[in-house]
C-alpha cells in the first residue's frame, strides 16, 4: 500500500492529506483516489503533478508498500 500524501487545493477537495492506497501503478493510485473522494477532487486533480519518493513521476511508475506519492497542485505567488 502506497502512502498517498495532498497538498493545498488537493488536499481541501479530498478532506484529508494523507491516505493509504493499494494500487500498482500511480494511475491505479489516482482512480482509487477519483473514486474515493468527491468530483472536485477529480477536477483538481487535472492540474496536479505527481511525484514519487521526490521525484517527479507518471502515470505508469510502479508503486509499492514503501513508496509515497504526492499529489501537488499548481503552486503560484512569489514577491512584487
């Protein structure tokens, strides 16, 4: 079971930051997640990258039971 961690607008949508999900690749990770929480979730996260063990990732990666997967939303800001 891959540890699934959100951020910002993801984690708002989910209601969580930090979940548990069994799933071998990181597209099966996200559907477990589309089908876990709610239709805003889905629609944040079209604009997320994802990142396992730090690095970014796609969909494809394999996931295991010791690897961590971030779902990290469009970040912006920064000093005018």
């Amino acid at each position: 079971m891959a540890k699934v961690r959100l951020f910002a607008s993801a984690r708002d949508a989910a209601g969580t930051g930090t979940d548990v999900i069994e799933a071998a690749t990181v597209a099966d990770v996200l559907q477990v997640a589309r089908d876990r929480y709610s239709e805003r979730f889905a629609d944040v996260l079209t604009t997320c990258s994802i990142w396992v063990n730090g690095e970014d990732a796609g969909l494809d990666t394999a996931v295991g039971p010791e690897d961590e997967v971030a779902v990290l939303p469009p970040v912006s800001g920064g000093a005018t």
